[in-house]
C-alpha cells in the first residue's frame, strides 16, 4: 500500500491542520494530528476527473445533475444496503456542518432544545447555539472501554416538551462508535414516541473497520426515514474536504421542503463543480481505493494500541468501530487539562485535540487523528510518549 506511505507537504496549501497551528496552538514547531482530514492523496480516479474538468476551463455556474445523484444512491445501496427511494429525496449542502444548521434552522425554533450525545464534535454544540437553540445533553458512558448510551436518561430527556430534535453522530465522532441496529432502533422508536426529528450524521459511516456494519437510521424501515434527516458526504471517506460537498437525504417531503426553504433564504444552491466532479469520480469508482485504505488504517489502529499498551500504560485506547480518529483516556495521568496540553505542546510538540472541546465527558482524553502515513504515525507516538513521560 505504497500509496499511503507518501509523504505530503501539506503546510503552504491552506491547510487547517498544518497551517493554522500557529493560530490555534501558538506554535508552529508541533507534529499536528488534530483536524479530521487524511495526509493521503486522493483516488487517483478523482484527481483525474478533476483534471479533466480543470482542463476543460469553463467554470460557470453548476448544479449536481441527476447522475450525481444516482451515484449516491448506488453508493449507498451497495456499500451499506440502504435503498433511498426516489433521486429526489437528496438534496446538496456544501458541507454537513452546514447542513446541521440548515437543518437546526429549518426544522426547530428558536429557544427550542435540540440533543446530542456528549462527548460529541464540537459543531454539535456551536450550531445549536448559534442558532438561538438550547442544547440538550444526555452524555454518553464508558463501559468496558466502550461508549453505551444511557436510554432512561435519553428518554427522559426526549420525553421533555421542548425537545424537538436529536442530533445523532454515527458513527460517532470522537470515539469511533457505531450504533448497532438495535441501539438505532430504540432511539428511533423514543424519537417517534415522543415526535423528535432525527438528524443523523453519517459522514464516518464509510469508514467501517474490520469488517464492522455501518446501519444508515434511515435504512431501518418507514417510519424511521419519515423522521429523520441523513447527512452524508465523500469528505471523510477520500479526503476531499477541501472541496466542500456533501449531500442532505430527506425522504420526507414536508422535512425536505423546509429545508429546502431555508437553503433558498441562504442562497444556498448547488454544489461548486470541482466538488460536484469529485463527488460523482468518488463513488463511482473509489471502491478498490477505499478498500486499500481501511486496512491500512487498522493497521496505523494495530501500532497505536501495541505502542500505547507497551510504552504508556496509564493511557487507555478507545477501539473505534470505523474512521480514523483515536479517543485516548488519559484520566489515569491525574493532569489537569492545561497540564496535559502544555506537555503536548512543549514537551512532546505535538498538536491534538483537547477532550474538553467534546464537551462533558471529554476531560481528560485527546483525541488522535492516524489518517497518515506510518513514519508520521510513529513519529507522533514518540512524541506522545515524551510528553506524557515527561
Ligand atoms: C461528525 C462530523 N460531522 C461533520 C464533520 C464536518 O463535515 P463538513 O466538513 O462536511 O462540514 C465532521 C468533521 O470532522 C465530523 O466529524
């Protein structure tokens, strides 16, 4: 997997991860695995459908046609089972976080509460409150080394009259969970009951480790589509970020023109055609690519955890189920959070997130991004080593 070995120059290309650590952290002198984007290349089918369009020149205005959506619905079905019934039930955002809060905008009011599952991405938290929305928290817990939802608490959270809308994170970002389909069903079932839009984002959902099953909410039957919002997007899945397109999966009509409405007051329309042509290049033909990748990520998972299990044993690996983002619990160090990023920063010069940016139940772990070559992998557990040893 020679492709992945590659090692990238990225500071100089705008990148948020390696050029804005000096915003950020104060530094530029760290290795930075925070932000969630890969330092691989991607497909090369996307780039040269990229350079086709490039070189055709015009660049006028754009909208994604109905073969862009096609590849969508093939892409789904083929790579999670997931049958959406009509290519008019997607819609385009030009990234989920933007999504999110069309969604916040369109489907709640103002002062209304809106749930989530700390700790969670931090947008989670922002965009409700942004909007003039409350959050609503019932906060994961960690049992046996792995995230459980507390479904009293989250019923009794969703029973309140003011909640009106759930943001769900499958998988989840920071720790990689997949919700199972009987855990998706109870939630489902407690939304119905209790008339909560879902907005489920599934924007890891393709990058399912060791075989894991990714359940798209939506896939579970009738009544589940009519409650919820999907949020999907090639972004995370091939490195694509940067260009900025993701799509929005309403099945229900009266979701999606409301929706639809606020894109409208937003200006909010197509998709800018380098994303539109990477969009429809990647799940075209980005299987054999993808699949290439996911073991190359379980392996930078493998090397994590031996090093860590061997050289820091106070620290504790969250397996995740998909993506390549690693929740490290590192409460055993007894550091205050300040502590734990001035050793980070100075100590080991590295740059990750603080749990605290997830939100309650966030203290005390970072978060490590493995999208990267294994010489940058290695290099950043030394350093992870240095500052917690030091
Ligand atoms: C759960 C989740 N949603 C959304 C995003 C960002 O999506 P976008 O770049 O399309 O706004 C991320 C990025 O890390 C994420 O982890």
């Amino acid at each position: 997997m020679e492709i992945f070995e590659k090692l990238i120059t990225r500071t100089e290309t705008s990148s948020v991860k390696w050029d804005r650590t000096k915003e950020v952290f104060g530094t530029n002198d760290v290795l930075p695995m925070w932000v969630a984007d890969m330092d691989f290349e991607a497909p090369k089918e996307v780039t040269e459908a990229l350079l086709e369009r490039v070189r055709h020149g015009v660049f006028g205005y754009t909208f994604p046609r109905l073969d862009t959506k096609e590849a969508i619905m093939k892409w789904v079905k083929r790579k999670h089972h997931w049958e959406i019934s009509s290519e008019a039930d997607i819609l385009f955002s030009p990234g989920v976080v933007t999504a999110l809060s069309t969604a916040i905008q369109a489907l709640t009011n103002k002062g209304d509460k809106v749930l989530l599952q700390s700790p969670v991405y931090t947008p989670f938290f922002s965009m409700i409150e942004k909007n003039g929305r409350k959050v609503e928290n019932s906060p994961l817990y960690l049992h046996d080394n792995r995230y459980q939802i507390d479904f009293r608490d989250l019923e009794q959270k969703l029973s309140m009259p003011d909640v009106k809308m759930m943001l769900l994170c499958n998988p989840h970002n920071p720790s990689g969970r997949a919700w199972t389909k009987e855990e998706l069903q109870k939630i489902g079932d407690l939304c119905i009951k209790y008339e909560v839009i879902i907005v489920s984002d599934e924007i890891h959902s393709d990058l399912m480790l060791r075989g894991k099953i990714h359940v798209p909410f939506a896939s579970l039957g009738n009544s589940f589509s009519n409650q919820c919002i999907t949020c999907i997007a090639p972004s995370k899945t091939f490195n694509l970020a940067g260009l900025q397109a993701s799509a929005i999966i309403a099945e229900n009509k009266e979701l999606r023109e409301k929706i639809t409405t606020v894109q409208q007051q937003q200006g909010i329309g197509g998709l800018n055609a380098l994303g539109i042509t990477a969009m429809k290049a990647a799940y075209e033909q980005g299987d054999q690519w993808l699949e290439q990748l996911l073991l190359y990520l379980e392996e930078n998972a493998d090397i994590l955890t031996s090093f860590i299990e061997a050289r820091l044993p106070n620290v504790k690996v969250i397996r995740p189920d998909a993506s390549y983002l690693i929740w490290l619990d590192c409460r055993e160090l007894n550091l205050t959070e300040q502590e734990l990023t001035r050793k980070l920063l100075y100590d080991g010069k590295i740059a990750l997130e603080p749990g605290s940016k997830y939100g309650h139940g966030g203290h005390g772990f970072i978060r490590m991004n493995i999208g990267c070559p294994k010489s940058t992998l290695n290099e950043g557990l030394l350093r992870l080593e240095k500052a917690l040893n030091s």
